[in-house]
C-alpha cells in the first residue's frame, strides 16, 4: 500500500512538472531530464511511469481534457439559457487556466503539430462551444442575424486568444479581461436584457434574464454585476 501511494504522488509529481516544462518550452523543446529535474525524480522513475516524452505528453492532456469537461458541466447545471451557460463556461475556463499549469499545458499542447491528439482540450472546448451555440439559436437566444457557427467562433477565438496571449501577460487569464469581452459582444448576441458577473473565483454568474429562469447562486457564490443594460434591438 505505501509503494502504491508513493507511486501515485510521483505520477502526479510527473504530470505537473511534465505541464510546466510543455507549457513554458513546448513539446519538442520539452526534454525528459528537465521534466524528471523539475519532479524531483530520477530520469529512471520517469520512464518507469511514462515509456516516452509523448506518453507523459498524452497523460498531461487527458487530465486537461477532464478540467475542460468539469468545466463544462458545472456551467450546464445552472438553470439558465445556452447563452448564458456558455458566458459561465468562459469564466470557468480562464479561471481554470489562470491557475491550473495542466490545463494551460493541454491547451499548449492541443495546438502544437508535433503532439496534438484527438483528446486536445481546444478541440473539445470548441466543440462544445460550437454545440452550444446551436442549441441557443434554436430555442431563439440569438439576436437576428447572427449565426450560432460565427458566435461560436469568437468565443473561441477569444478564449483560447486569452490563453496564448497570457504567455507573455497573466493579466489575460483574469476576470475583468472576459468581463470586457463579454460586455462588448453580448449586445451583439443577444436581444434580450443581459447581465453580466464576475465574482471572486473561478465562476461567474451570467444571466440572460428577460423570458428564462433566474440562475441560481450556488452556496457561497458572491457575484457582482456590471453592465445591465438593454442593448439596442437589431
């Protein structure tokens, strides 16, 4: 049981410092004797848990896939409009990357040619993205005019923007950035009255109120509102 446990912390031990040398060198500059420094560890206790450079690679991203995918799922609990739920998502995700090195070395990874799989966070992200949106024009959460595939696209753009652009500036991965980004697009998106949170953690409240049910605040979760206005009709 105890060599079982110590396996454990040094797989995990593994994996983050495996994410902190992806994230700040990338895959290929990435050498197996920095990671296996950075762990603490011996270059042999590394390839006894990882055979290769892209089997530690693989095991950073699925555990960012899982994130993204928590991430996901506790904005689609609120009892609010798909709208609304992607606007959540995006507060959960940069709060997320902003302190979670495995995530943001997923995201690293999903977009380097050299190591992308078909599990990369980006890509699961968008999808959902994608998916959302659609769900929102159907149920007539979009604005006239706007197509659920070119909202799903700056969403995107912009979250995974955030992202890249934190590698030279933290300041990208922060509340306030995609408080602003959404100020300036949900008017665009939606015709309906529009409030947008940004509370103290990772989540925000986002919440389309005009012909939906009210999102409920989860114990504990302090939001403030900025921005409540009806944007001008289309």
């Amino acid at each position: 049981m105890v060599k079982q446990e110590r396996a454990v912390r040094t797989r995990r031990a593994l994996v983050r410092a495996g994410a902190e040398v992806f994230a700040r060198e990338g895959f290929v500059a990435a050498s197996l004797s920095s990671i296996s420094r950075q762990a603490g560890v011996s270059n042999g206790a590394l390839h006894f848990h990882f055979e290769s450079k892209r089997a530690l690679a693989e095991a950073v991203e699925a555990e960012a896939l899982d994130m993204v995918r928590e991430v996901v799922r506790l904005a689609s609990e609120r009892e609010i409009r798909p709208l609304a739920i992607v606007v959540e998502a995006t507060y959960g995700l940069v709060g997320r990357l902003a302190d979670d090195v495995v995530l943001r070395a997923g995201f690293v990874l999903g977009a380097d040619p050299g190591c992308a799989t078909m599990s990369a966070p980006r890509r699961e992200w968008q999808c959902w993205v994608e998916e959302t949106m659609r769900r929102a024009g159907r149920e007539g959460g979009l604005a006239r005019g706007v197509s659920p595939e070119d909202a799903a696209a700056a969403v995107v753009a912009a979250t995974t923007g955030f992202q890249v652009l934190a590698g030279e500036h933290r300041a990208w991965l922060s509340m306030e950035r995609v408080r602003g980004f959404w100020g300036l697009l949900l008017p665009r998106l939606s015709e309906q009255h529009v409030s947008v949170g940004a509370g103290r953690g990772a989540r925000a409240a986002a919440v389309l109120r005009a012909g939906g049910p009210a999102a409920r605040p989860g114990p504990g979760h302090e939001t403030a509102t900025a921005g409540m206005r009806e944007p001008a009709r289309m």
